[in-house]
C-alpha cells in the first residue's frame, strides 16, 4: 500500500487531494522500476516502517516509479513538506526493530543545511538518503523532458521558478506535469535517486 500524504509527521492519514491505492492488484510483467512483478499480486498489509519524502512531487515521483513496488511490499510513502522540524518527526515516529523510518532528502551535500540536519539524527533505525540535487524535479533526466540539460539558476532566484522562467512555462504546476509525465520508469530518472530510493525500500523491508 502507498498512502502519499500530506502531513506534519509521519502519523497523518491521507489528505483529500491524495491517491487512495489501497486494493490496487500488480498487472504488468514488470514494473516501472525494473522489477520483475508478481501477477495479480493483491496489495500488502501496510508495515509499520515508514518512507517520509520533503515534498509532494517527491512522492508523485516515487510513486510513478516505485508504486507497484511498494504496494506488494506494504510501504507506506509519506510527505514531510521540508525537513526543519525532522528531529521532532524522527522523535514522535518512535523508530524500533520492528518500526524503521526511511528519509529522503533533496541537496544531501557537504556543508548544506539538509546535510548538517541529517547529520543531528542518530537512531540505528532510521536510515537517510539523498540526492546532491537542489530538487527532485532536477532528478528527472534532461533527455527524458526534452531538453540538453537543467538550466543554471543563479543564486538569490528561487530554483523551480528560474527553472520555468529559462524553459518557457510560466506555470510551476504546468511544468511539474509535463516533468512527470516524461517519467515512464527508472532510466527517466538520475543513478543517484535511484539508489536512494532503492536503498530505503531494502531498508525498511529487512526482516525484523
């Protein structure tokens, strides 16, 4: 089960504006990952152990890729909306044995403020994993949108709208769509993001 849901911690249910995908069965021979799937396969029980992502169109991401994936599994994905407040979140999530917390976080890189953050958590079951890119968006293959390569966006400008301002769409919300709609499976997406995720779905599925 994948519940993507918007939330302050990773206790919140799902929010209105949420996929409910509980039930959904496993058609295709394989997925979008490059896993091999597992036919009519009936989604799982969810698990204790939890997946948080900063932001929404982080989760649309994992879900477009990993989504088949992670309902056999019975991984829930959850939003953070930024990672200020993670130590807080890691606190009341309560992590155990039996009860792991997979993070990931945007701009994981020496001397940025989501690296120094990360490195305030210390639990060995809670596992943090990152991508050195400013946003998710930017972990989307440029070939797969279209273009040569993500413009440079100079510092001071905010990044997702020096972003669409250089690509010629006006609307943030436009060009997340056509983003994730070049997104057909992994290879759309940067090596980095996919080992990331890779690793907190081994990670929060290992056997108590």
């Amino acid at each position: 089960m994948v519940d993507i849901a918007s939330s302050s911690g990773p206790n919140s249910g799902t929010s209105a504006e949420s996929p409910d995908l509980r039930g959904g069965r496993i058609e295709n021979s394989t997925t979008a990952s490059g896993s091999r799937s597992v036919a009519g396969a009936k989604a799982r029980t969810a698990r204790a152990s939890r997946i948080l992502v900063e932001g929404i169109h982080d989760a649309e991401l994992i879900e477009r890729v990993w989504g088949d994936d992670l309902r056999l599994e019975g991984i829930v994905v959850e939003r953070l909306d930024g990672i200020d407040d993670l130590a807080a979140v890691v606190r009341d999530f309560s992590p155990s044995k039996t009860r792991r917390l997979g993070i990931l976080v945007d701009h994981l890189v020496p001397g940025s403020k989501e690296s120094r953050i990360a490195a305030e958590i210390m639990n060995p079951y809670v596992l943090i994993t990152g991508t050195p890119y400013v946003d998710v968006w930017e972990a989307v293959r440029p070939s797969s949108v279209g273009i040569t390569s993500w413009p440079q966006i100079p510092k001071g400008v905010s990044w997702k709208e020096g972003i669409c301002s250089a690509l010629g769409e006006p609307d943030p919300r436009e060009m997340w769509r056509r983003i994730l709609g070049s997104v057909k499976g992994w290879s759309d997406l940067e090596q980095p993001l996919v080992l990331a995720v890779e690793t907190l779905i081994d990670f929060v599925t290992v056997a108590p």
